[in-house]
C-alpha cells in the first residue's frame, strides 16, 4: 500500500487517484493522520493536475460520507433541491423553497452564509424575527415530512470533510479548481438526502464564474458528476451581469422574496424563481414540461398556497409567521439617503460586482467567516437597465443606521451605475440549460 506522501507526489505527477486511494485521503485528513499542511499540498497538486470524472465522483462520495447522511425515504415524493453558485441579490431560494413545495415537491435545503461580494441565505432568513437555522438533522426531517421544506445551515456532521478542506483551499489559492468545487457542492446537497438537484449557476461579473465557457464547463461537471453519483440533475445558466432584483441586503432581500410569492416582485427575480422551479417541478415528477410546471407554480402563488407554506415553515422553524402577511413586522433602517443621476439618459449597466463590495462595507456582507452581518442596511434599486432617467432623479436609496454611515460608499454605488445616450439590449436571464 502506497504511503499518503506516495499519494500527493502521484497527483503532483500528474497521476491518477484510485476510489480506494481517494477514500484512505479523506479517512486519515480526519482522523489526524494526513496534516493540513499535507492536504494543501494535494489540493494544489489536483488545481494544477486536475481530476477525472471518476475521481471526482470518489472525492464527492468520500466527503459525503465523512458525516452524516440524511434519510429522507420516508418523506413521499421525490426531493429536489437547488444550489446557486452564488450573486448578488440571489435571494431566490427564500420564495423557491416554499412555492416548490406548495405544488407538491419536498425540498430539503441546507444553505449558506454570504462570504465577499455574494449574500447568503441563511443572513437572509435570520433577519426573520425569531427565525432559526440551527436544527438538528431530526427536526430538519421533521418540518420537511409536515410542512415539504425546510431551510438550514451545514451541521458539523453534514459532510464534514468539506467544511475542512474549504477551509484550506480558501487560504491556499485552491479554490477555482472545478473538480474541487464540484465535490464540495455536490457533497453537501446529496447529504440532505435528495433524489434530485437543479443548478443555478451565475455567469457574469458578479458571478463566481465570470465567462459563459467557465460556467459552463462547471455546470456540465456538476451534472455530470452528480448523475454519475446516482441523482438526477439539471443547471441553469443564468445572468449575473446586473443584480438580481432590486434590493442587495439581507431584511430588504427577505422582504422582496416574500414578495414573489404574493404575485409581486421584480421581473427578473419572478423568472429566476419559476425557471428554476420550473426545472425542480419536473424533476420532481408532478409536470412533464415548463408549461406545466409553470402553470402549477403561479396556481400556488395566485392561490395563496405558496405564501402559506412560507407561513409554515417560518414558523416551524421558530421565527414569527406573521411577516409573511406584514413584511413590516421585519427589521428595517431607520435612514435612506438617496443616489441621485448626475445626468439624463438610459441606464446601460449595473456593476453587480461594485453593488455587492459596497454592501458588504456597509454592513451587510462579510469578509471573513466570523463576521457579523447587519440585518437592516442595504441597497435598493430605483432603476433597471433599460430605464429612461432624468438628472436628478434617484438611482439608489442607501439603507443605514444613520446618516454618516452611508458616506463611505456613495460615490462607490453612483459610479455603479452605466448612463447612455443610447440604450443598450439586455441579455436573456437564463442563458442556456444543461442536463436531462
């Protein structure tokens, strides 16, 4: 049997890992027997060197069976979830989650926290007064069998290996590897014991992936890697080079989200939302085309059915069920100061990537993992591309604590905005669909 030091210097020689050897790796990473500094080294090793199809599908079923993994059979119905590789003012999962499941599709979700320019999820769902995401796994089987969903944070026992070796690859210039990200992802969605999974991935500048061959080339692994896994998957190439929606924030997302499944919201995030539910619907066997499914999906919307599920959830889940009728029952700034047109013409553009940096200086974001986030400031949108603007008329209003605090990032956010004399065409926001 080869030593673990045999191992990485195979990988660095551009050598294959074999299932047994992948497997032995992650047993002794956890239990003490393979060094961090070791690990790094065969992170880097697989960043330059890469991975096959098989050795991914290994590393993804050696991390996922490194904790705990959910069984989730006596829940009726085929569970779908659905990861975003993250963007700015992706809150979609807040109103997908629920509205899947009023049409009759559990969707066990463990999400989440926003790191850098990306928000997350479970900030997002904490601005709920009273709401928790730190279940144990009984209870998250619990509200999925009563309710049909249930929305969490990674326990340190859901693929435990991941957490570890994320931790690692985020420090040593490891983390733009797709057979890396492939197996960290795919890792902790098959831990929730789905049957199957969609895929958002973002493509743009506020997107991970900043080209459509990038994301592309990782949505293709994802799918392939996960079918070869033994689940059925689908993605999404969606666009990520404006934000998503209006508001960039986390009660001010939460508020927008709750309102899509009242019939509301912005455009763009209303057709992410039923794109993407669209795809888990029929995944999850009750609609055989988009049509159908759609037309299921604004049936519990328009029903009240989708808001309701929300209603429970909520309140499963310990947080007050009451906002989902009074979205003013949720925190919000006791400020707004207005970003005001310099000149008059088309809104052209929307750095994604600038709005997101600037909400993270404001409080709304993190730059490291044991930051705090603040609930109530954040960024709202009075304008899309596409739009006519005078001078003088407002871009943005800036939610904040207090006055002063929005100093800081006012010239950042103005310069955000793109005004031309002639306007410009907006891209398609699913840009493409991989998959069965």
């Amino acid at each position: 049997m080869k030593t673990l030091v045999e191992l990485i210097a195979n990988k660095r020689d551009g050598g294959r890992l074999s299932d047994e050897d992948i497997q032995r790796v992650i047993v002794a990473l956890g239990e003490g027997e393979l060094a961090d500094y070791q690990m790094s080294a065969l992170l880097m090793a697989i960043f330059f060197r890469g991975m096959d199809d098989a050795e991914t599908v290994a590393l993804t079923k050696a991390m996922l069976h490194s904790g705990d993994v959910l069984d989730l059979s006596a829940v009726p119905g085929v569970k779908v979830d659905k990861h975003s590789t993250g963007g700015v003012g992706d809150k979609v999962s807040i109103c997908l989650a629920p509205l899947v499941a009023a049409c009759g599709v559990p969707v066990p979700m463990v999400s989440g926290r926003g790191l850098g320019h990306t928000g997350g999820t479970l900030d997002k769902l904490e601005a709920i007064p009273g709401f928790s995401v730190n279940l144990d796994t009984e209870a998250f089987r619990r509200i999925v069998a009563d309710v049909g969903t249930c929305m969490i944070g990674q326990t340190s026992r859901i693929a435990p290996a991941d957490k570890r070796i994320y931790a690692l690859r985020d420090v040593t210039a490891t983390v733009e590897s797709i057979p890396l990200i492939v197996a960290s992802i795919l890792s902790k969605k098959l831990a929730e014991g789905i049957d199957a999974l969609v895929l958002d991935v973002k493509v743009g500048r506020g997107a991970f992936m900043k080209t459509e061959k990038d994301a592309r080339a990782l949505a293709e692994a994802l799918v392939r890697v996960g079918s070869a896994a033994g689940k059925r998957v689908t993605a999404l190439l969606t666009d990520m080079s404006a934000p998503l929606g209006r508001t960039v924030g986390n009660a001010i997302e939460t508020r927008e989200a709750i309102d899509v499944l009242h019939g509301r919201g912005p455009a763009d995030l209303v057709e992410c939302t039923l794109a993407l539910g669209a795809e888990m619907l029929r995944l999850g066997r009750v609609a055989t085309t988009e049509d159908e499914a759609r037309v299921l999906l604004k049936k519990a919307i328009a029903s009240g059915a989708a808001a309701r599920t929300m209603e429970r959830m909520i309140e499963a889940q310990g947080g007050d069920p009451r906002v989902v009728f009074d979205t003013g029952l949720l925190p919000s700034a006791a400020v707004k100061v207005g970003i005001l047109a310099e000149h008059a013409g088309f809104i052209t553009g929307i750095d994604p990537l600038e709005i997101g940096l600037a909400a993270v200086a404001m409080g709304a974001g993190r730059t490291r993992v044991d930051q705090a986030v603040d609930p109530v400031v954040g960024i709202e949108l009075d304008v899309t591309r596409g739009d006519a603007i005078e001078a003088g008329a407002p871009l943005a209003h800036l939610h904040v604590r207090h006055a002063d605090d929005a100093t800081a990032v006012l010239a950042r956010v103005r310069a955000a905005f793109e005004i031309s004399a002639k306007n410009k065409a907006i891209p398609a926001l699913v840009m493409a669909r991989i998959g069965a």
